[in-house]
C-alpha cells in the first residue's frame, strides 16, 4: 500500500458574477491522498452539490510531510 503525501489541487472555476457576466477564478486545494486518481475523486465529493462548474486543471505532489493545526 502506498504512502499518504500531499498534493495541490488547483482548479478552474466559473461562476457568473453581479452583472450576469461569466468568469473565471483559481481556486487551490491540499489534499491528502495516495495517488493523483485519489486526489481528483477527493475533489470531486468535496464539491459535489456546487452550483458553480469547476475542471481540475492540475495536481502536484509537494513537499510538505505533515499538517500541523
């Protein structure tokens, strides 16, 4: 089984601002997983029930060994 590391998740999301115009914003996610596939199915239950269409555009594992909170 493979180790737990972290990974940053950076998604593009549209939503549609005041005026009724369609934009575009990054949001950015740590996640802890086991693997890329783990990380994008982590994702998506996450936003599961948004309103707003979102695409995963990347994911990268980092360097960071622990959370501390």
């Amino acid at each position: 089984m493979s180790e737990k590391a972290f990974y940053k998740a950076t998604l593009q999301v549209e939503y549609e601002d005041a005026k009724g115009k369609l934009k575009k914003r990054r949001e950015e996610y740590i996640v802890e997983a086991i693997s890329p596939t783990d990380v994008e199915a982590k994702v998506v239950a996450h936003l599961k029930g948004s309103t707003e269409d979102s695409e995963i555009s990347s994911i990268v594992l980092t360097k960071i060994v622990d959370i501390l909170r």
